[in-house]
C-alpha cells in the first residue's frame, strides 16, 4: 500500500541500508515506515469521511475522521483478541501549541525535524524520536499500547 500516492504526505522513512549499527542486528528492509504526520489541513481537505492514516498491520491504529452532523456510530464493543507486540508504538494530536518533533533511523542517525501545529497528528512506529515544546501552554494528548513496564524497560537514550 503506496501511503503517498493514498493521500499522506509526510511519512518517514527507514533510510539505511546497512544491517549492522552500533552493534544492534536489525532485520529490515529499506521504506519501511518510521513515523506518519497527519496535518490538520489534511483532515480539512480530505475528500472521504474516514481516512485510515496508519497501515492495517501496526500495533497502534489511527483514523481521521470528517463528518457532518446527525451521523450516527451505532453502540458496539470489542471482542477479545490476544495481540502481541514486542515493541512500544505511539500517537500525539496537538490541540493548542506546537512541537518540533526529531526523528531518528533505526541505527540512531539523525533524520530530520518536523513541527508539529494545532490539530496535527503524528504516529510513531519505530525508530527514535525527541520532541521540544516551542510554545506556552502547548496542550497534546499522547497515546501509547501498553502495559507500561517502567522507564529502565521501555526507553534508551539516543
């Protein structure tokens, strides 16, 4: 699934092609997503009422959605599933502010900065990744799978 020509704009990407950095083994292959950024124009100017940003095989699952009033979504649950992850995935939404967002490869090398404004989105799939509040009273919302297993488990510094 092409995620470009499927309307997203800013996707990063993995960019090396070496399999072996700083002693870490990595088994990928080169285009693999990294990160999508979903900017709020996007959701503005989307021609559909849902738009599936994130690909239907990651961890953590975002749509966009533009609806007009009356739409109904009718009660439901979901069902149990085991799921397993081996990694930690996750969102943010700016709702007031912005954000530079860092992103690094799998190797750590630096990939660039992107700021993120009011209404943006931006899931993280893998790679590193930094933020600096650039305003006051920046307000996101932040979302991750879980469990939390602490900080000595979940994080290295790059």
């Amino acid at each position: 699934k092409d995620l470009v020509a499927n309307g997203l704009r800013e996707v990063v990407y993995i960019t090396y092609t070496d399999n072996k950095k700083r002693n870490k083994s990595y088994l990928k292959e080169v285009n693999e997503i990294l990160a999508i950024i979903y900017r709020k124009e996007d959701l503005i100017n989307q021609e559909k009422s849902r738009f599936d940003i994130t690909p239907e095989d990651k961890f953590i699952q975002m749509a966009a959605m533009k609806e007009s009033k009356g739409r109904l979504f009718p009660a439901h649950k979901h069902l149990s599933q085991e799921r397993n992850t081996n990694l930690t995935q996750e969102s943010l939404i700016i709702l007031q502010g912005s954000i530079k967002a860092t992103f690094h490869d799998l190797d750590d090398s630096f990939l660039g900065n992107f700021i993120l404004k009011e209404g943006d989105s931006v899931v993280l799939f893998k790679g590193g990744h930094g933020f600096e509040i650039l305003e006051d009273n920046t307000l996101f919302y932040e979302h991750k799978n879980g469990p939390y297993n602490g900080l000595e488990r979940d994080k290295e510094p790059i």
